[in-house]
C-alpha cells in the first residue's frame, strides 16, 4: 500500500516558477519496490497526461510539452519526488497528481492544482 501526498498549489503569473513535492508513505520493505514514480496532469476537459517520471535507479522521462521547463527530481528510497516548473504557461494550468507504480499497481494522489494566470 503507497499513499502519495502532494504539496505546493498555487495560482501564479505566466513566466513563474513553482515547485511541487511528493511524499510517499510507504512501509521500508514497500519502498524497494516501487519501481517509478512521476506526475501527471489533467486539464479543464482534457484526459490526464504524463508529466514525468523518475525511476528508483534515478532515470527520468519528461514529456515534449515540458521538457526544458520542467524537471522532475528527487530520490524513491527517501520517498520525495519534486517537479521544478519554471517559466510557466497558462497552458499549464491543470490538477497535477503524484503517481508510484508498486508491483504492477498504480496508486495516485488525490492532485493539486496549479493556475497559471495573469
């Protein structure tokens, strides 16, 4: 069993920076077997899109749409996975979710959301 919890909503200006974090609660024999962890996104009547993606060996994946702008970060075995977003769009604007696959298992977290809005 994983549960993920997102931090770091907000309503900023186009051109900004925002960070989100993940914190994974997770046993110590769970943790070793969770294989990827990442974010997505889901817009305003749109269906929900990677974001990135961070595997436990540290291998990250970023979507074409973000790379460059957004980093996905952080380190599995200490449960705390990061998206650094800079220079953000008002197309950015979505609930983004925290996502661990844990055996062949997909647990979510339940989104925070980020506006992007002059």
């Amino acid at each position: 069993q994983v549960q993920l919890v997102e931090s770091g909503c907000g309503l900023v200006q186009p051109g900004c920076s925002l960070t989100l974090s993940c914190a994974a609660s997770v046993s110590i024999f769970g943790i070793f077997s969770i294989n990827v962890m990442g974010w997505y996104r889901q817009a305003p009547g749109k269906e929900r899109e990677l974001v990135a993606t961070i595997t436990k060996y540290g291998i990250t994946n970023h979507a074409g749409s973000v790379k460059g702008r957004f980093t996905i970060s952080g380190d599995i075995a200490k449960r705390m996975v990061y998206l650094q977003m800079v220079s953000l769009k008002p197309e950015d604007t979505a609930v983004y979710y925290c996502h661990a696959e844990q055996r062949g298992i997909d647990y979510w977290g339940k989104g925070t959301l980020v506006t992007v809005s002059s």
